[in-house]
C-alpha cells in the first residue's frame, strides 16, 4: 500500500539509523494529523451541545409544538 | 530472533503442558518460551472479547490468566539480558503513561484510575512476546472469531433470547458479552478495521488459516450490520464526543496515547518499504490510525482488549519478524473459553453484570436512587417477572421517604414471581424492609404517612399485624344512618386487600372513615346536600395515580364501578401544564341543569351522580402532571345528618 519510491530508497531503509529517523518523521506527521482530528471532533461537539441544535429538547419549543397540534 | 537469545525449557514426556501445547504445524519437540508466549497470546486474543463470559471469579477473568506466561517470558528476559524485546521507542509511551497515572494519582486526582496502569504495563509484555508475524496474525483472526460469537450473542439479547450484559439508557443500545456499550462498540470497530489487513495476509498466503477462515471473516461485519439493524435509533445527541479528552489531568494521558498510535502506524508505513516486509502493513497502519481515530471519537475505558490488538500489530513491524508462526494454536484452547462462556451464561454469580442486587446494594450505599430506579427499570423490561427488582426499587423509594411509591413497589415485589435472573427477595430481606418502613413512617406526621406500612404489611401476609394497626387510628363510635359497606369496600381496594372487606364490614363505620381520612393528606369528609340522592349515601370517591395510569373508584350503597385512564406520556410532556390547566384533585359538588349531581378530578374525570352513578374520561387528556401526586385522594360524602369532626 505504501511501496518504496526507488530501489536505493528501500536500500537506504534497511539501515536502522535512517529507518528510525523516517519513522520518527512520519510519527510527527501522523500525530499532529491525529491532534487536528481531535480538535475537529470536539468542535462537532459542541456545536451539538448547542440549544439550538437541540431545539427538539428545549421545554419552549415542545410547548409550541402542543400548541400546534 | 536468534537462537542464543531463546530460553529452552525441557518437560517430561508424561507432562499434561507438553501433551495439550503442540500444535498442527511446527510443533517443536521442546516447549519453549516463545511457544508458551505464543499461546499466552492466542488465549488472550480468544477470549477478550466475550467480556463478562470469560470472568473466572471476582474482576479476575481468562485474559488475565493468559498474560501470565507473558509476563513470565518478559521478566525472565529482563533478568538473563537485562533488556526486553519490546523497542524502546514503543515502550516508553507506555511507562510513561503508568508514571503520569503514578504522579497524577499521588496529587490526589479522582478523575484518573489506578487500574489505567495495567494496560499501559500489559502493551509492553505483549510487544515483548510477539515478535513473529504468523503469531500476530492468528491472534486478530481468534479475535475476529469470539468477536463474531460476542455479537452474534448481542443479536440474540437484542431479540430478548438473551440477557444483556450492558445497556445504554440513552440509545437503548445492548450488548451481551462486554461490559460497556461504548467499549463492545469500539471492539467490534477495531476488530473491523483489522479485517482488510488480515484477508490481505491471507490472500498472500502469509496467514494459511482453515476454510472457515472466510466464513468469519464474513460474518463479523454482517452480525454488527444486524446488530445495529436491529437496534434502536440512537439520536446523535446521545452520541455526542465527550470532552474530557482536551481536560486535565486526561490530556496528557491522551497525548501520550496517540503518540504511541502514531508512532506504530509510522513504524508500518516504513517498513512497508523495506525489503524485509510482510503484505500487510499498509493496512495495519490504516487500521492503527483508524482505531485512533474511533476512540478520539467514543472515548472507550482502554480494555484490555483493544491495547492488545494494538500492541500486538507491533510484533508484525520488527525488522527481523518471521513470518511462520512458532507453533499454530490448538483447539484445545477453545475448551476453557467455551466452558466459561456457557457456564457463566447459565449461572448468574456474584459480581456478573446481570446481578442486579449487589449493583443495587452498591448504589443505595452510594445513594444513587434515580440511577438505581433507572437501570432497574430497564431490567423489569427485559425480566418482568423478577419481583427482586421490584423490592429494590421499593427500597429506593423509601430511602427517598416516598412512602405511597414504595409500598407500590413493595406490593409488586410480593406478588406472583417469575425469575428469569434472581429469585424473589427472602424473609430477611422483607423482614429489613419493613422495618426500615415501620421507622419512616413513624416519623412522619400522622396525617402525611398513609396506609403505607399497613399496606406493606399485608402484601407480605402479616394481615393480623396491620389490622391491629388499622385499629389504632379511631375511636369505635357509632353514627346512625351511615352504612359501612362502601367505607369497607374503599378501604379492602386502598389496601390492596379484597379479602379483608368482609372483616372491615364487621367494623364500626366510625372507625371506617377515620381510617379512609388518615389515609391522605388530602383525604375528607363532606356533607351531602339535603336534595343529593339518599340511596347513593355513603358515598366514596377515590382517585390514584400509579405511573401512567390513572384509577378512579366510586363506592356507594347502590354499588361500586370505577375506570381506569392511561396516559401518553411520551404525547404529552409534563412541562407547564399546571398552570395552563389551573387547579387539580377532587373538587366540589355541584349541580347542572338536568339536576345531576356532578363531582370533577381535575381535568380528566367527572363523576355524575343521577339515576344512577357514573364516571366519564375526558378525550384529551393534558399530562401525567394532571395528577396532584403519585397516591391516592379520597372524598367521602355523607349524609347531612351525621355529625363527624371536620
């Protein structure tokens, strides 16, 4: 899924060193890509948490809606 | 591995370990290390996740019986070489974690549990036993496959052949097999997100499992699709992401746990470029993330389960990883995990998920009443006929001094009983309760405490005891022209007693009526007009709110009849209706036109009194709050000539 671009790339993987080093390098991608989930997440909910995305629960409405029928 | 590095232990020939440990293929003439590791392993990955079926006694479940030989392995490699096999820069996320929970918990913070060490410290043990490719491989597939069974008996407790292990209030979500909802949800995801990595592995012919491989492989994603098919709707209210993740003292936790994650999933994307590579790591690093990303989303308990998983795609990413496994696991490991699984299924021990009566104990300690009523409520759905839960819920009322509901609850509770998971609750425990009801309803004003305790002590059979009570409340005085038949028949159904009617006939109606008055605060007496039917004199008239359901019952000479209401309450919403539809409870006596003789219970009833008594329903009724409050209101109506104390 993630091939090697070049021979000499996947050459140059096989030595620990520089294997560590890429990892640590695509780690500090991925988690700053994870933290930016994280943050887009907690905004999705709180925009639920808000009384106006809720308004099906709100007492007021509910009346009106009695109301109505 | 090299071969220095591993430990051989040798066994007897007779050794029952030997005879049960050697596998179909590459089965080594020597029990080693690794092969115990490996096994630790497969048991492990087998019985996670079935939850609560795996528990072997107390919070000590088969999981945990497997991680020992791990351990084991861990320590007897960090005495010989004083290192682990577990690479560093996967480890210390983990012990840092158990460090931060160490600190944390020493500052004196609640809102973190000790018990989050024993993941963190397991990962590691589970990095260092498995270094080998075919091990972690087998091990998903035996999750995939009690992950399979774990919903398939969801499905079955969704459909009510089943009790649930865990259910949701909110959602109406249930689970048979984990022990939260947000947990067996995020398990079924993980175990998911591993499936393309594990078919790709066994389209390469990396992982050679037997034909059934397929088959569950399949039906892991078609038993959740039914699982949630046939589930409830959750709204996306209920599903809302908590925020305790952007919270100390959770956010350093956090952070600490997606680095790992994202170190892990580094690690696949590397090596899938090296020429050293197994096929699957591409979608190993997908499913890494994937989980990440899931629990950002629910934020489960980190189980046991899960951190396994993880931890063990680690052992696919070593460089020197091979790819056949040490030793293929064998079919006896489905004899513990089948032999738990139905023996905990049959038999309801203590501290099972479906031992409604410690939880409850637990929570009228911590006097969580409403959350007690709550859940109790939700087992009487599932098991009506457990009258256990009815006595609980009794006695939260009562810790509550709700004395009307409480005996309501207790009556049930004595009724006719058909346990599906406890038995009824024994002579101690109604011997407790009624005591506990004897001091409450001593210590409330005479006229506040009711019929409660006599009508506890008459649905436990102690009719003698509560007479003699009954007694107590008046005096024996004798009022002419008042008939005792109707104040007897009032007072036989306000006891919930039928049977004791003939024995209240034989009673003065003085003390009759003394004891319908003491019976409620808003009980009363009323003088009839000199034009109100004489024929129809005594008469009672009582009105009861139980839940839902409202009962009116009119006693008088010419006869008693009465109707029961019921109550939408998902229709109609309890907000403001008292001061929409004014005052409610019984009101006076008035006369229309015909020259009928009318009585109304707020807005829902009215008794007309003509020819002859009857009791008409409003269409419409406002709300379940119509009802003054949850207990019965009585109005007895006398003719003008007796004299009573008003």
């Amino acid at each position: 899924m993630f091939p090697a671009s070049s021979r000499h790339h996947s050459e140059s993987l096989s030595n620990p060193l520089y294997r560590m080093r890429r990892e640590r390098h695509v780690a500090l991608i991925l988690f700053n890509v994870l933290l930016l989930l994280a943050a887009c997440i907690q905004l999705f909910s709180l925009a639920l948490s808000h009384p106006l995305a809720s308004h099906g629960d709100d007492p007021a409405s509910a009346v009106y809606l009695e109301w109505e029928e | 591995m090299s071969g220095k590095r591993r430990e051989v232990l040798t066994l007897p020939e007779s050794s029952s370990v030997r005879r049960t440990s050697i596998g179909r293929a590459n089965s080594p003439s020597l029990l080693s290390w690794d092969t115990l590791a490996a096994y630790g392993v497969y048991l492990f990955a087998l019985s996670w996740p079935l939850g609560a079926w795996q528990r072997l006694a107390g919070p000590v479940h088969l999981h945990h019986v497997a991680l020992a030989p791990l351990i084991f392995c861990a320590l007897r490699d960090w005495m010989n070489n004083k290192r682990l096999r577990t690479p560093f820069e996967l480890w210390w996320p983990c012990v840092l974690t158990a460090v931060l929970i160490v600190v944390f918990k020493l500052g004196g913070t609640e809102t973190v549990s000790w018990m989050l060490i024993a993941p963190a410290l397991m990962a590691v043990f589970v990095m260092h036993g498995t270094d080998n490719r075919g091990v972690v491989l087998w091990a998903i597939y035996l999750s995939m496959m009690s992950g399979a069974l774990m919903l398939s008996l969801s499905v079955f407790s969704r459909i009510g052949l089943l009790f649930p292990t865990t259910w949701q209030q909110t959602s109406g979500l249930v689970m048979a097999g984990p022990y939260g909802v947000t947990e067996g949800f995020f398990a079924s995801l993980a175990l998911m997100l591993l499936l393309p990595a594990l078919n790709r592995a066994r389209r390469a012919g990396e992982f050679l499992p037997g034909c059934s491989a397929r088959f569950i492989m399949l039906a892991l994603p078609v038993l959740f699709i039914l699982w949630l098919f046939l589930s409830p709707r959750p709204d996306l209210w209920s599903w809302r992401p908590g925020h305790q993740l952007f919270l100390h003292p959770t956010v350093w936790l956090a952070a600490v746990a997606l680095w790992g994650c994202a170190r892990l999933a580094s690690k696949h994307i590397v090596m899938g470029g090296t020429p050293s590579a197994g096929v699957a790591h591409g979608w190993l690093a997908v499913a890494v993330l994937g989980m990440a990303a899931t629990a950002l989303a629910l934020f489960p308990y980190p189980e046991a389960g899960p951190v396994l998983l993880l931890a063990m795609t680690a052992g696919y990413a070593r460089p020197g990883a091979t790819t056949s496994p040490v030793v293929r696991p064998s079919r006896w490991l489905l004899a513990p995990v089948a032999l738990l699984l139905v023996l905990n299924i049959l038999f309801i021990r203590s501290g099972d998920p479906r031992d409604y009566d410690s939880m409850a104990r637990r929570a009228l300690v911590r006097k969580e009443y409403g959350l007690l009523r709550e859940r109790l409520a939700f087992i009487k759905t599932r098991a009506p006929g457990d009258t256990r839960a009815d006595y609980y819920i009794a006695r939260a009322w009562l810790a509550e001094k709700n004395l009307p509901e409480a005996a309501a609850a207790f009556r049930r509770a004595m009724g006719p009983s058909r346990p599906r998971l406890l038995p009824p609750p024994d002579t101690t425990a109604v011997d407790a309760f009624l005591a506990e009801m004897r001091d409450a309803s001593s210590a409330m004003p005479e006229r506040m405490r009711g019929l409660a305790y006599e009508q506890c002590l008459i649905a436990a059979g102690r009719d003698r005891h509560a007479l003699s009570l009954l007694e107590l409340r008046g005096e024996t005085s004798t009022f002419p022209g008042l008939v005792a038949g109707p104040l007897a028949q009032a007072l036989g159904t306000l006891l919930g007693a039928p049977h004791l009617v003939t024995v209240f006939q034989s009673w003065d109606a003085g003390l009759l009526l003394a004891v319908l008055e003491s019976a409620g605060p808003m009980n009363r007496t009323v003088s009839a007009s000199a034009v109100f039917p004489p024929s129809q004199l005594p008469l009672v008239v009582m009105a009861g709110g139980e839940g839902d359901v409202l009962h009116v019952n009119v006693y008088s000479p010419a006869g008693s009849f009465g109707g029961t209401l019921l109550l939408n309450s998902q229709r109609h919403r309890p907000h403001d209706v008292g001061t929409l539809f004014g005052d409610t409870g019984w009101g006076p006596w008035r006369q229309n036109a015909a020259g009928e003789w009318l009585m109304s219970y707020g807005q829902s009833t009215i008794i007309r009194v003509g020819n002859g008594p009857q009791v008409f329903f409003r269409a419409t009724i406002p709300s379940p709050d119509a009802l003054p409050f949850h207990g019965v209101e009585v109005v007895i109506t006398v003719p003008e000539t007796v004299e009573f104390h008003e």
